[in-house]
C-alpha cells in the first residue's frame, strides 16, 4: 500500500500501538496523496491548544479527480453481490474492534473527548458497519399485483451512484461510519469530505476499510480547511455526484441544499437541532437528572441531540435543579487523556465564546447562574458546566448552544410546555421524564421532532431511524430505513405473461 512520504506525527500527537493508522494525506483512488495541494492546514489538540499535525489543503481539483475515480470504480464495486459487500463490511467491524484503543486515542486528541466516550463512539461507529453487513443481505424487493392482465410488477433497489459525504467534528467516528457503512452496503462508492478539526479519525478509518477489502476508488477523502467552501460546491454541483448526505449546522444544509438544486441531487441532512427536555412533576426525578446529564452533557453539550430548553415543572423546580447541581458538581474537567476526567474541552475558542454569550445573555435577561458560569482557566478550549435557573426569553430559546450549559426554564401546565417546546424552526430530538403512562403517550405524539427519547435521555444506536423534522432536515441514519436512503427503487413491469 503507498502511504503519504511522511508519517511522521507531531509531538503532541497520540501515541499509537499501530501507527499505520496516522494518516498524513488525503486518499484517491488507493493512493495516499496531497492531490494538487499547495499548502497545508494545521490540526489542534483542543485538550493542549497545541498543533497535533499538519495536512494537505486540498481543493477542487482533487474533488474533481476523486469523483473520476469514484465514478470508475463504481463499475464493477455496484457488480458485487449484497454478500461480498456484507463480508467486507464485517471485515471492517473487526478491524475496528482490533484497533479499538488507537482509534479511541485519535479521537480524543483531536476532539478532546474524555477516553471512556471515546471508546464508546468507537463501538457506536462499529456497530453501523455489522449493522449494515445485516441490512445488505436482507435487501429485499418486491412483488406487486398489477392492475393489468398479463403483467406482473416488481421493484429492485439500486446503488444512487457516486456520493458526497460531508462530516462533522463532535463525532469524528460515528458520523462518518453511519453514513460509510450504509453507502457500501448499498453498492455506491463515496468522496468523503474530511471536517478540518478533525480529520485524522475519518483518514483511519478510510485505511481500515480499505485493509477490509474495500477496492481503490471506492472511498476517497479529502482533506481541507480553508477550501472547504469550495470544496462543499464542487460536491453539490458536480454533474456525476447523485446524493449529498451531510451532518451539521442548518445554515451550511441551506447553502448546500440551494447548491445541489442545479443537478438535482439526492440529499439527506441531519442538521442543528434546539431540544426540549420536560421534567414533569410525575417524573422520577434521580431518572430525570441521570437522563439530563447524558444527554445535555454528553460530550461537553456537543451534540445535535443534546438538550438545550430544560423544562422543569413548578412543582419540582427546586428538588430538580438541587439534585441536578450536586450531580454536575461531581464533574471532573480536564483533557481528555487524564485520569478520571469526565468532560473535555470544547472543539475551538469560538465555541467557548459562544456558550459564554448564551450565558452572559440569560442572566441579563433574569437568568441565576446555580453553578459554572465561567470559562476555565487550563491551556486548551474549556468552559465550566453550567446551570441556570429562571431563564426566560433569551437566546438559548431559539439557538443551539452547543456547550456544556444546562438552562432550566419553569412551567406550569403540559400545554404551555407542548407549544413552547414546539415553538421553534428545528425539530430533530426531545426527551421527557414522566411516570404517568397517558401522558406519556400524548406527550411523545405531540412533540414536532423526528426522535423522542421519553424516560431516557440516550436514544442513539444504529438500530433507530436517525434523523429530525423541520429545519433539523430529512433522511434517516441507522435502522431498517437507513439503506433505502442509499438506493433507488426501481420498477420492472414485465408485460405478456
Ligand atoms: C450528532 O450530534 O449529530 C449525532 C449524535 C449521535 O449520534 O448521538
């Protein structure tokens, strides 16, 4: 296999049992190369604020040249039978189960996730990949009564074609196997695009699918940061690219998506979200917080379905936000890599400025900050976890904070907190706690958003359709539905039988 002529990592780059799996270029058709770039862009430990590595800045040129090869290597790779795709993708699932620690270790260094969340993304990303090997072999068609004598209809699913995929930092694993695995199994080959903080985790990945059997040309990365721009148009407006799926914030899904209208592309977006979290006062409140924390603290509040509006009813305000403070308390901040460390630092300096704003701009407008409140003074990008209570129109109200910032609003009725929690552009996630059996029916139906978690706040795994409503954007991940969002139906009418 030829590698990138230096492999050589950085002083604060991760230290590897198999250092094969530090990646220093982009991949083309098989090859690891700089494809035309001239310059290269320089990826940071969030956890240090120190330079992990350096990589090509690849342009349009080489989305150009990796969409050729795709596009080649498509001809025979959408040949293969749904078995041999099934077998390479479970040859990729225990490639990862073997290079588990590495992979977990190059994720913290560039996102910064504590190591115990980054062997869990691991084993979340694998199992897309032994999720898919199932889906593949289950793809089935169908048979249709006709209307019409001496005709019988029947459907098959077919690969799109070439697809762009653009991923994002909070998960530098799980995001780009959720989509990889899918792809593949559907028979399509893929031009990746790599997120510029952290594109070392999506490069490993890339080597182990092709370790698997996956053949050149069938998955190609590119890597950049300041073209990304350009790059994310060339994906969108190239005439041989049929499907754009794309993870991130809705203002890029807008641009894309008004940039795919010229070829008319396949899109599935999983974008910003803004989610309701309700704490009835039937609710099992030790559940409530246990259900809080994973969710609107689980990687320092940087996920797409992290709470953002915690509901909580009068009537258990106080016991809530007490039992809430105690847990957050028990917090331990710090780099990823060190002892004991629960929450890492945030992805860059601007995020830290961002979760700052919300929190300097609820307490203007009433909030009380009950704990946290203050960027955390360590090398890196870190902000305290936080708790307000009493917020009340403000930003937080309409913009994800992505952050490690728990706001607690009050509520008196079901009704009232259903149209809050709905008045909103976005609808991907939105979690309640309840012991009444109606109300959880009726909360779950009502709620304008594509998941629900209802006495949980931890709904991911790749059996479930993943995905939102709304400005949250369309498509699922995952579950049974997952591989039709990577294939056409087509029909067969067969006539004169
Ligand atoms: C996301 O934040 O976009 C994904 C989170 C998950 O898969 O749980």
């Amino acid at each position: 296999m030829s590698r990138s002529a230096s492999t050589s990592a950085a002083p604060s780059s991760p230290q590897l049992k198999n250092d094969k799996l530090w990646l220093t270029s982009g991949l083309l058709n098989g090859q690891w190369t700089s494809g035309t770039a001239t310059d290269t862009f320089e990826v940071i430990n969030p956890g240090t604020g120190k330079v992990m590595g350096t990589l090509p800045d690849m342009g349009v040129e080489d989305v150009k040249q990796a969409v050729k090869h795709a596009h080649e290597a498509l001809k025979s790779w959408r040949k293969t039978s749904e078995t041999e795709r099934a077998a390479i993708l479970t040859k990729i699932f225990q490639l990862t189960t073997e290079n588990h620690e590495d992979l977990a270790q190059i994720i913290t260094a560039e996102n910064g996730k504590p190591l115990a969340d980054a062997r869990g993304e691991i084993t979340y990303g694998a199992s897309y990949f032994s999720w898919f090997a199932g889906e593949a072999v289950r793809n089935y068609g169908d048979v249709i009564p006709s209307a019409t004598k001496g005709v019988q209809n029947t459907t098959i699913k077919q690969p799109i074609g070439v697809c762009g995929i653009i991923t994002p930092w909070n998960f530098p694993n799980a995001m780009v196997t959720r989509k990889v695995a899918a792809a593949l199994a559907a028979g399509n080959t893929v031009v990746l695009k790599a997120p510029a903080e952290t594109p070392y985790s999506v490069l490993a990945m890339a080597d182990i699918c092709r370790q698997a059997g996956v053949p050149d040309g069938v998955i190609n990365v590119i890597t950049t940061s300041k073209h990304t721009a350009d790059v994310g148009k060339e994906m969108c407006e190239n005439p041989l690219i049929h499907k754009i799926s794309f993870t991130g914030s809705t203002r890029v899904g807008k641009i894309l998506m008004s940039q795919s209208a010229s070829t008319l592309k396949k899109l599935s977006f999983e974008l910003g979200g803004n989610a309701p979290f309700i704490v009835f006062d039937d609710a099992d409140l030790d559940k409530a917080v246990a259900g809080v924390i994973a969710c609107k603290f689980r990687q320092s509040g940087q996920t797409c379905v992290c709470a953002n509006r915690v509901y909580v009813q009068d009537g258990v305000y106080e016991a809530f936000t007490t039992k809430l403070a105690e847990a957050v308390r028990n917090f331990k901040v710090g780099e990823g890599t060190g002892e004991g460390i629960t929450h890492g630092p945030l992805i860059h300096q601007a995020a830290v400025d961002k979760v700052h704003s919300h929190v300097e701009d609820a307490v203007k407008n009433g909030a009380k900050v009950v704990i946290g409140g203050k960027k955390v003074d360590l090398p890196g990008y870190f902000y305290e976890p936080t708790v307000l209570t009493e917020v009340n129109s403000c930003a937080i109200d309409n913009e994800e904070t992505f952050g490690p910032l728990a706001a607690l609003y009050r509520f008196k009725t079901e009704e009232e907190v259903i149209a809050r929690a709905n008045d909103t552009e976005v609808g991907l996630a939105g979690y309640f706690f309840t012991e009444n059996i109606s109300r959880l029916h009726r909360v779950a139906a009502a709620l304008e958003v594509g998941m629900v978690g209802a006495n949980t706040g931890a709904i991911s795994q790749a059996a479930i359709p993943f995905g939102g409503i709304k400005e949250s954007g369309f498509g699922r991940e995952g579950s049974k539905y997952g591989l039709q969002d990577w294939q056409n139906i087509k029909l067969i009418s067969i006539g004169g039988l």
